[in-house]
C-alpha cells in the first residue's frame, strides 16, 4: 500500500502535535511525478493563454482595419454622390444648350426665308 501512495505521488504525511495536544496533518510534498505533471499543466496554461493574447490582439487589429474600410467607404459614397450632382447638373445644361441651338436653327431659319 505504501508503495503504491508513492506511485501515485503520495508519500506519508507528517503528523504534528499543537501545544494543546491536537494532532494535524501536514499536507504531503509532492512527488517527482506530480511536479512534472503540475510544470507541465503550467507551461501548457502559458502557452494557452500567449495563443488567446495573439487571438485577441488579431481580433484588434481586424476591427482596426474594418474602421479604416468603413471610413473609406464613407469617403467614397460622399464622392459619389457630389459626381452624381455634377452629372445631374451637365445633363441639365446639356437639354438647356440642345433648346437653345434648336432656337437658333429656327430663328435663323426664320430669317433665311424672311430674307428671300
């Protein structure tokens, strides 16, 4: 029994008596296979936790740069729209300019026929 609390990583507890008389049960020390196990749950937790620093610092940097597109967007609609304006105002002075030659055609035809 003994050697197999030893395996396990237990060894025998020292039992200290108080002043009063009352016996208490020091916890055992760790076996040579516990502490490895234990640095190596505690390297693991280390590793795990720099991937999930690394994960969060990626999910900062996306939404960094989806704010740089959104601004850009933003940007771009407002070109847009000032382009649409300019386009609307050509075509307006575009039918303004087509009545206008289309009245003088008339006057000068006008004056051609008054002319004979």
């Amino acid at each position: 029994m003994r050697r197999a609390r030893a395996l396990w990583g237990f060894t025998n507890s020292s039992r200290v008596r108080s002043a009063s008389g009352v016996i208490t049960t020091v916890p055992p020390k760790p076996s040579v296979q516990t502490q490895f196990v234990l640095s190596a749950m505690e390297q693991s937790a280390g590793r795990d936790q720099a991937r999930w620093d690394q994960v969060d610092n990626n999910f900062d940097l996306l939404f960094a740069r989806m704010e740089d597109i959104l601004g850009t967007q933003i940007k771009l609609e407002a070109q847009q729209d000032l382009t649409n304006k300019v386009v609307e105002q050509m075509m307006k002075d575009q039918q303004i300019l087509a009545k206008q030659i289309e009245n003088t055609g008339q006057a000068v035809a006008r004056m051609t026929l008054d002319a004979t």
